[in-house]
C-alpha cells in the first residue's frame, strides 16, 4: 500500500502538546483524540455535546468542530481536550478518525512513518 499523507496539524498546539502528538503518533497499540466538549463547572473535561465531535484526528478539525458549535449556540463555552485509547477501539469503527489511524498504524507496521 503507497505511503498516504495523513492529515495533523501544528496549528493550534504548544511546544508540550505537539510533543505529546509526536510520541502519541508512533505508537500502534494507542490512538489519540481530539474531542469538542461543554465546559462544566462540575466536570474538568466538560462533556460531548453531539455525536459529531465524538472523536477528531487533527486539533484544526476539532477547533473547526468547535467554530461552528460556537456559531450555532453563542450562549455555551466550548472546550477541545485530547486524549488516547486502546487501539481495540477501532475494530468496529468506520469513522474517518479510526480510518486514518489505521492507516497510521498500518504505515508503521510496515516499517514507514506516520
């Protein structure tokens, strides 16, 4: 399979977090996330308002996400996290983020680079 140009962005993302994205990037038992949440005063992380923002793959599409989310409800605060998950995750998933990241590990797997 030719080597495909997997989208992520340094767009949005501190010297620390890009360092996370690099590691979390190498890795093929663990997929990382980004996710539009809520903010809640009862909760750190806030909570998933649709199932859209469930789980993104580049920080530019969660802060995308978020955009328009801020435009169609201007009263709400809205918060990107990110996070990782086992790779058991995608075994059933058809979502552009577990399609990509498949790839990615597919793209390692074969001794490229994701």
């Amino acid at each position: 399979m030719p080597k495909q140009n997997i989208p992520i962005s340094k767009t949005y993302l501190t010297d620390e977090q890009q360092q996370w994205l690099d590691y979390a990037l190498k890795q093929t038992r663990y997929c990382h996330y980004f996710t539009v949440s809520i903010a809640d005063k009862t909760s750190p992380i806030g909570y998933h308002p649709s199932r859209s923002s469930e789980k993104f793959y580049t920080v530019d599409e969660a802060k995308q996400h978020k955009t328009e989310l801020e435009q169609q409800h201007p009263n709400r605060d809205y918060i990107v996290t990110s996070g990782v998950i086992h790779v058991d995750e995608l075994l059933f998933n058809v979502s552009r983020w577990a399609v990509l990241h498949k790839q990615r590990i597919e793209q390692l797997l074969t001794g490229g680079e994701a």
